[in-house]
C-alpha cells in the first residue's frame, strides 16, 4: 500500500505538469484552474486516487488514520467544488470558491498535521518545514499565489513519497 501511496503521490504532480505543458494558459494558475480546464478529469482522478491510498495507507494508524481521512475527504470535496461548480453554487448561494478555498485549507492543515503526528525522522521533518516555509518565502518575494500553490503541493507529495518507501 505504501509504495501505491507513493505512486499516487507522483502521480498528482505529474498530471499538474502535463496539463500545464498542454494548456499553456495553467502555467500562470492554480492547480485548482486545472478542475475547469479541458483535462479536468485527469486531475479528479489523480486527486480521487491519492484519496484513496492516503486513507488506505494510514488506515488503522490511530490519529494518524484519522488526519489522513480528513485529508482525503477535504482533498475530493476540494476537486468536487471546483469540477462541479454550478451545481456547488446552486447550495452555497454562489460561494463554490469560498467552500474550494476551505477545503484545500483543511487538506493542508490535516496533512501538515498527520506529518507532525507521524515523525518520520530528519528528512521529513525538512520537508515539514520546507511545506511551511518555501511557499510562504515564494509568496513573499513573487506575491504569485499559483506557483505557491504548486510549490507547496510538490513538497506535500514528495513529504508522501518519503514516508512510503
């Protein structure tokens, strides 16, 4: 399961990199831009099977289990707020981004969570602090919220591929 954890993880950064080499206009957007784009199902699956072997991962693992099934949840509420937009609007008055904006916030926050509960040693308690870090310094001096988002996105990924193998 671990090594399918690590291979979901890839997995998500790879589609965000090919969507933005075949729709040139998501280079300077979020990964989010990419739920309404023309490959958008590529990114929902990637999102849906990095839920699953998160959760699946972790499953029995106590409070680790459970950040990781928040995480999950949050990440395809997050895909589905997105992809799914209108029909989202039509339950939140309008307010799809808001509720897009809060889930990919929980799904950070459980995830950076379920690192610090985790402890996987030296290596991935840099990669921590570099998810906490690079993006914020990133933000700071390029004010480019996408590249943030991608930035941090890449180093939670490679956070799970250190903890799988």
């Amino acid at each position: 399961m671990h090594l399918y954890l690590a291979l979901a993880a890839l997995g998500l950064v790879a589609v965000v990199a090919v969507q933005d080499v075949l729709v040139p206009a998501l280079r300077s957007e979020s990964i989010s831009a990419g739920l309404t784009g023309p490959y958008h199902w590529y990114l929902d699956a990637s999102y849906l099977i990095l839920a699953i072997a998160l959760t699946t991962a972790f499953l029995g693992t106590g409070l680790a289990g459970v950040l990781a099934g928040v995480s999950s949840v949050a990440l395809i509420l997050t895909a589905v707020t997105n992809t799914f937009s209108t029909w989202v609007d039509g339950f939140t008055n309008g307010q799809h981004a808001k509720w897009h904006s809060i889930f990919t916030g929980v799904v950070f926050v459980s995830a950076l969570s379920l690192q610090a509960v985790v402890d996987r040693g030296a290596v991935a308690w840099t990669l921590t602090a570099s998810n906490v870090l690079a993006p914020a310094v990133l933000y700071l001096l390029t004010r480019n919220s996408p590249n943030t988002e991608k930035v941090g996105v890449l180093i939670l990924c490679l956070w799970l591929v250190s903890w799988s193998l």
